[in-house]
C-alpha cells in the first residue's frame, strides 16, 4: 500500500523562474540516472526479492526515490511556473514536447524508458549496479549544482545529492553482508580466472592490485590460444 502525504521530504524553494535550469533538471526526473529510473529499479528488485531483509531495504529506498521524484517535479514547475510566455515557449521541451508543462522526459526531450532499469534478479549483481546508479545520479546532482546560482535550488539538490551517498553506503553495507560477492553462482574456469592479460601494450602499462602478483598472474604478451576459422574453410 502506498499513501500520499501532502507535504515533501524535503522543502523545495526557487528564488525566481529559471527555464534554462528547468530543463537541465529533466535529467533528474526522467533520465536514465534520475529518480524515476532509481524508485522503479529498486521496486522491481524488491518485489523480487526472496531475502526479506533485503527486500524490505530495496522497498524503504524506492518509496524514497518516489519521495524525490516528487521533489525534483516540484521544482522543475516552480522553475517555468509564472514566467512570461514568449520567454516561456522558447524551449520546445515544455510546449511542445512536455504539453505546457514538465513530462517524464531527460534535458534532451527523450522520453522515459524501462530500459534505462538494470535488474537482473541476483542479489549481488542488483546491489552493484545499485551502487553504480547512485553513483551516477550523485555525479548528475553536482554537476546540476555547478550550473544555477540560485541558493535555494542549490539547498533542495544538495539534499538529494547527499542521500544519494547514504543510499550507496547502503547498498554497500548490503552487499557485505553475502557471503559470495561475486554475481552468479558458478566459479570461473581455475586455468584462467586468475590470469591478467597485458592486453594494451606499450610505454604506460600499468600495474596495481588489479594486476597485482599475489592476486593474479600477470601475462606480459599473451598469445592466441584460439583456431584461425578462415583457415578452417579454405580449399
């Protein structure tokens, strides 16, 4: 069940309107990192989820999601809302596209997809594409705030950026939790899950743990262990 409050999460002022911005912020409500993508992921995963613990966080973060949604809508009408119509209408995305108004679109006019939602049905590889997904939106959020000066803009979106950082320890602390990390359930293949193949060579390789001698073994010119198949139909 869900029910609606008829006040936000958090307040949500602008000093003046602001089209330009209005449509940088479309990003937040229906871009592939926005909280539309976000809150349907997280439900999806949830709904499910047969770890009741988990499901019961993928259910808590998702209503959030819906929570912010509302927030960044609300702004992004307040941003456009009262401004004089022949500045107005200069962006096609709120009269043409939007129908006067927002719609759940990105800055570009591209309307919302459930493609943008990656769920898989694993555990471990729902909660690290969660923490990708916040990462991204963090990023969005900063980069959103570089671009206005309004202060009060800037203090809603500094509160959603600041929960995406919660939500990505959450879904960090989560994925602690199992026992096996890695996505899936069959291991790799023991002669070559261990190798590190130096694949782009030259002046600047690099080694670091993700090479490192104790972890992998690293092969500095690896050779083709594979058939040529052209040979295979030659006459």
């Amino acid at each position: 069940m869900f029910e609606h409050r008829k006040k936000l999460m958090y307040e949500v002022k602008v000093s003046q309107a602001d089209p330009r911005f209005a449509k940088l912020l479309l990003e937040q409500f229906g871009g592939a990192n926005g909280e539309l993508a976000a809150a349907m992921q997280y439900f999806v995963q949830g709904l499910g989820c047969r770890d009741a613990k988990m499901r019961d966080m993928f259910m808590d973060i998702a209503t959030e999601e819906i929570s912010h949604l509302e927030m960044v809508g609300t702004c992004i009408d307040m941003l456009i809302k009262g401004h004089p119509n022949e500045e107005y209408y200069e962006s096609e995305l709120f009269d043409v596209v939007g129908g006067n108004g927002l719609n759940l679109m990105n800055s570009h006019g591209v309307k919302w997809t459930a493609d943008y939602l990656k769920v898989s049905g694993e555990l471990a590889s729902d909660l690290l594409n969660d923490i990708a997904a916040e990462g991204r939106a963090k990023i969005t959020y900063e980069r959103l705030i570089s671009q206005t000066d309004d202060p009060l803009v800037i203090d809603t979106l500094k509160f959603l950026m600041t929960r995406e950082v919660t939500h990505i320890r959450n879904f960090q602390e989560a994925l602690y939790t199992l026992e096996e990390q890695m996505p899936g359930t069959m291991a790799g293949t023991p002669e070559f899950v261990r190798k590190y193949y130096n694949m782009s060579t030259g002046e600047t390789d690099a080694r670091g743990p993700w090479n490192a001698a104790d972890t992998f073994e690293y092969i500095e010119s690896p050779e083709p262990m594979g058939n040529n198949p052209a040979a295979e139909f030659k006459n």
